[in-house]
C-alpha cells in the first residue's frame, strides 16, 4: 500500500509534468480546456479525504480506492494536455499541406505528421493502466517531437504558422 508521502510525491510529479506540457502549450499557442485543472483540483480533494482517513485508520482498505482515484485524476490530467498538443500541431500541419507550394517542404512537413500520429495512436493505445514511467516516456517523445518541429519548420519557414499559429 502506497504511503501519503508517495502520493504526495506523485501529486508533486503530476504538477512538474503538467507545468511542462503548458510551457508547450503555450509556445505552440495550444488552447486548453480546464480538463487538467480539473482534474488536478480533484486529485487535491481526494488527497485530503484519504488523509483524514489515514489518520483514523491506517489499515483501511478504502486507502486503495483513494490512492487509485488520485492515479486516474493524475493520469487523465496528463494525458487531456497531451492530446491537446498534439491534436492541435496535427491540425496545423494539415492546413499548412493543403497551401500549394514547395514539394520537397511538405514531405518533411507529411513525415512529421505521421510521427505526431505514431504519438498519438501510442498514447492512447497504450496501456489504461497507464504507469508513471509510461507518462514519461510520451512526454518525452512529445518534447523531443516539439523540438524536431521547430528546428524543422525554422528551416523551413514555417514555424510561425505550424508551430505558433500566427498568420499572416
């Protein structure tokens, strides 16, 4: 049985991973919904309602059901910002391909989207029981497919619009 320390530490992770994914999100421009927040607040609430039981009895075997109700709030926190990032550089992409002009520009542009699509199909076939080092894994693989994103389009010229959403 996890200890309240453990699931104190893995609240804090939630916040580390969740402040990284909205500095992607807002250097991509992404709009969020308040899923993430509202699923951090949640997890808080749960937290306070497993510790009070914890000190009532430490044995409880309800702890079990917290501990899992703050990983699921934890977990589908992450994974809403995530997709969002995604879905939205995906999106943007597309609109970029559809504009007549250099062949050579969209095939690097086309294979990176299939590459968001290969993140996006692992993430959300990936396993429910979706662990830590699982989360980990995606936000890496997103921030390391960001970063090929925007060396890509600065050499391109398309970072404004694909990465930034500007017009214009």
């Amino acid at each position: 049985m996890k200890s309240l320390e453990k699931v104190a530490a893995d609240i804090s992770i939630f916040v580390d991973y969740i402040v990284i994914l909205q500095l992607i999100g807002i250097e991509t421009n992404t709009p969020f919904n308040s899923s993430p927040l509202e699923h951090f607040k949640e997890a808080l609430w749960i937290y306070s309602e497993l510790y009070e039981l914890y000190k009532e009895d430490p044995d409880s075997p309800e702890i079990l059901y917290y501990v899992a109700s703050i990983e699921y709030h934890m977990r589908n926190g992450i994974l809403d910002i995530l997709l969002d990032i995604i879905e939205t550089i995906k999106f943007r992409i597309k609109q970029f391909l559809q504009v007549p002009g250099n062949y050579v520009k969209k095939s690097e542009i086309r294979n990176l989207h299939h590459e968001y699509k290969a993140l996006e199909i692992s993430i959300r076939m990936g396993p429910r029981l979706y662990k830590i080092d699982h989360i980990e894994e995606s936000i890496i693989s997103l921030k390391n497919l960001y970063s090929k994103s925007l060396e890509l389009c600065n050499k391109i010229g398309g970072a404004r619009f694909i990465i930034k959403g500007l017009t214009g």
